[in-house]
C-alpha cells in the first residue's frame, strides 16, 4: 500500500478520520473541565503527553506534507486534502491551544521531543529546498555514502546550532 493509497482509503472513509481529530481536543477539552487546575500532576500531565502525541504527529506529519506539496510539487491549494492536509493541523492547533489553558507545557513530558522533531523536519526541508531552487543534484567525485554522512553532519550542525541558540534555561521546578 502506498501512502497515496492510504489517503485513499481515509477519504473513503472520512468517519474514523473526524471521530480521531475531534475526539482528541474534546478529551483534552474534558480532562481540563475535570482536573481543573492539577494538570501538572502525575495522572493528568501523562493524559496531556498522549494527548498532545496523538494530535501533534499527524499534524507534523501534515504541514510538511502540505510544505512537500507545495514548494516542490508546486500542487494548487485547492487540491489540498480536507482529511489529511487541513484537519490534522486544525486538530493539532486547538489540542495545543486547550493544553496550554489546563497546564504550562514544559510540564508535560516529552513536549520537547516534539520541538527537537520539528526542528530537525525544518532543516532537511530547508536543505531540501536549497538544493533544489540551486539545482545542485550532482556531487562530482564523491562517493554517496559521503554525502549521506555530509547531509547528516550538517542536519547535526543545525540541530547542535539551533540548540545553543534557543538552549534551556536552568530554573527550578515549583
């Protein structure tokens, strides 16, 4: 099955789709109504890690499909897919935006993972996009296993840089 075939399929069968992204900012919209004010502690700050996994990997997933189709593919906006393209994101927006109401997000376990995610997806794409706006496809007496190694040292270099720039303060926990 290929991916285009799985977006088929979802398309086909828009139910499970909407049930999934609507189900995940309504659960967090309830587990806000009943914690009220304890989403830093121990059950409701695990509820608001899977939570936020379950809305924040589909709609990663999904603006960098649309960033893929859009700078590379050159695809119109008005093709753009309702239930992989657009509802993930809007998911992923309002999931975030109900956690962030119930408790501050550096609380929530694994939140930095995603962030550490987005900016090693940002840096190949910008890589990506470099190359592909210079037209540089051909490394001349490289082999490919040294620019693979090349690629992956300068997604380490950005990853290395960017983590400096925007490094964890030292606070203490309240």
């Amino acid at each position: 099955m290929t991916l285009q075939e799985f977006f088929d399929l979802l398309g086909q069968n828009p139910a499970y789709v909407l049930f999934f992204y609507f189900m995940v900012p309504f659960t967090a919209l309830l587990a806000g109504w009943i914690a009220k004010g304890e989403g830093h502690l121990t059950p409701w700050k695990y509820l608001y890690a899977v939570l936020i996994y379950l809305a924040c990997v589909p709609g990663i997933f999904a603006v960098t499909l649309n960033i893929y189709f859009f700078l590379f593919e050159r695809r119109s906006v008005l093709d753009a897919n309702i239930y992989t393209q657009i509802l993930p994101i809007i998911s992923m927006i309002l999931t975030l935006f109900i956690v962030r109401k119930n408790v501050n997000l550096d609380r929530v376990p694994g939140f930095d993972k995603l962030s550490g995610l987005i900016t090693m997806i940002s840096a190949t794409l910008a890589i990506m996009w470099f190359v592909d706006r210079t037209r540089i496809y051909a490394i001349t007496y490289l082999p490919f296993p040294v620019v693979i190694l090349l690629f992956a040292g300068l997604l380490l270099l950005i990853r290395y840089g960017w983590a400096g720039f925007f490094g964890k303060t030292s606070r203490k926990e309240v």
